[in-house]
C-alpha cells in the first residue's frame, strides 16, 4: 500500500507575523518558512505505518511556489521516499487544494491520504474534507490514534471531540486528518538530511493535472488583531476582589 502525504509550506510558528501594509495578506518576505506542524504529524504517523510494514511507500507531496521543495527535503529527511510538488506561484483556497490532491490521489493510486487537521497559516480546516468528498472515500478527521488492520481493508481510528473520544472505523481507501496529540515528529538526521538530497522529486503543473482554478471566495481584508490592554498585578486578594467588583463589574 502506499500513503501520500500533504505538507504545506507555512510561516514558522514560533514567528511573530506580521500583516502586508495594502491589508492583502500576511508578509512573508524573509520569514522563516516551515512545515505545516500538523503535516508533520501526519507524515510521521505514514513513516510509523510503513515502518510497521503495512506501507511500502510513503509519498509526501506539496503545493506552492519553488521554495516548497525545501519542505519536501525536509519530509524526505524525516523518511519518505519520494516527493511531488505541483508548481504554482499563486495561492490557492482549499478547494482548488483539494482538487490538486485529488487529481495527484488519482495518479497516484494510494490506499491512505494524510493531511495536517488545519494548516496554521489560514486554520481553513477544510482541505482533507473536501478531498474525501471530491474522492468519495471515507474520511476519518482528528485523529489522535490510528491503527490499521492487517490486512489494510480498514483503519481504526479515535478523534477528538468535544466531548472526549470518537472512536470509528473507515474502510480503505480513506482520508485521514492529524490533531495534536497522535504522535511526536521525528527529527531528521544528518545522515538523513543527506540521504534526502538524492531522493525523487516529481514536478507536476496545474495542467498536468488538469486542474482548472475558480475561486468562489475573494478574501476582502486581512488585518491584525486589535492590540491587547496589558494588565495589572494585584496585591491581595482584597483586592483583586475590589477591582472585580468596582472596575470589572464581572461580580
Ligand atoms: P487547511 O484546510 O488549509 O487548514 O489545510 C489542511 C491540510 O491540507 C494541511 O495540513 C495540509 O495537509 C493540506 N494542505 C493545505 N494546503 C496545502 C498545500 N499548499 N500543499 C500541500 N498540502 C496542503
């Protein structure tokens, strides 16, 4: 069986973003550029599948602009075997995304499809759902544990909710979307990270795919948070109450 693995190219987390000053977007020019953290996770839960020998291949693949390449090193390091980058200098909304992915799933023919629950740039949290839909394959979302039967026919998965853990079983093919607490992402070796240097990267186009972008959805304005008040250290509990009382108005 194989797995393909979507990993997008973000802002770092650690990094303080900064919003363009025209409002279109977030700045991005010498910015520190990582993995999507939640695609880290689902790459490392493919790595953990074929290393307990239900995979053969683990097949990382990103959409966006040349630098993706790096994040797919960065993927290859940690262990899969090939990359895919679908070149495109433009931005995309998720369901321009999700037919990509589709269009790469149905080249590529795998039993799994692992995406990050939310990619932290835009939180869209929508991409694997729409790919389940445009597949008609079962999705299986926020997975905080995912075990395979032997037979790869079905995959067992718990998700968190709300109001603790969902545990279903989806038949194969599925999708499936990371949440936080599936696993720990490996770090990649030196030996690895030079290992990865020879390992495959596919360049596939829009029109390789024969995916046409339309977007439904115009994004007005994007601006930052209003700035927070700072706040103040009481001295007692008197009189933290008093200020509850008389300034907050809360009790
Ligand atoms: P979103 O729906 O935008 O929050 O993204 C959810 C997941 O979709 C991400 O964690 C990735 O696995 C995948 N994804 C979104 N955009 C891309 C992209 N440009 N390239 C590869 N994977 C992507």
């Amino acid at each position: 069986m194989k797995i393909l693995v979507a990993v997008k190219r973000v802002v770092d987390y650690a990094v303080k973003i900064r919003v363009k000053p025209d409002k279109t977007g977030v700045d991005t020019q010498n910015v520190k550029m990582s993995m999507n953290p939640f695609c880290e996770i689902a790459l490392e839960e493919s790595l953990r599948i074929k290393e307990a020998g239900l995979a053969k291949e683990v097949v990382a693949v990103s959409i966006g602009p040349s630098q993706c390449v790096d994040t797919l090193r960065t993927g290859l390091a940690m262990g899969a075997d090939r990359g895919i980058h679908v070149q495109s200098d433009s931005s995309f909304l998720p369901l321009t995304i999700a037919k990509i992915l589709k269009s790469v799933a149905d080249v590529e023919n795998p039993g799994l499809v692992f995406l990050g629950k939310q990619a932290i740039d835009d939180d869209c949290n929508q991409t694997g759902q729409m790919v389940a839909a445009l597949l008609g394959w079962p999705q299986a979302t926020f997975a905080s544990k995912v075990v395979l039967d032997k037979d790869k026919k079905f995959a067992t998965v718990d998700r968190e909710v709300d109001g603790g853990l969902e545990t279903l079983c989806v038949d194969l093919p599925a999708v499936i979307t990371t949440d936080l607490r599936l696993n720990q992402p490996r770090y990649a070796t030196l030996p690895n990270i030079m290992k990865a240097k020879s390992k495959p990267i596919k360049k596939m186009t829009l029109e390789d795919l024969k995916v046409e972008v339309k977007s439904d959805i115009e994004i007005v304005e994007v601006t930052e948070p209003p700035k927070r008040k700072s706040g103040v250290i009481v001295s007692s509990v008197d009189e933290l109450i008093d200020k509850l009382k008389n300034e907050a108005h809360v009790i």
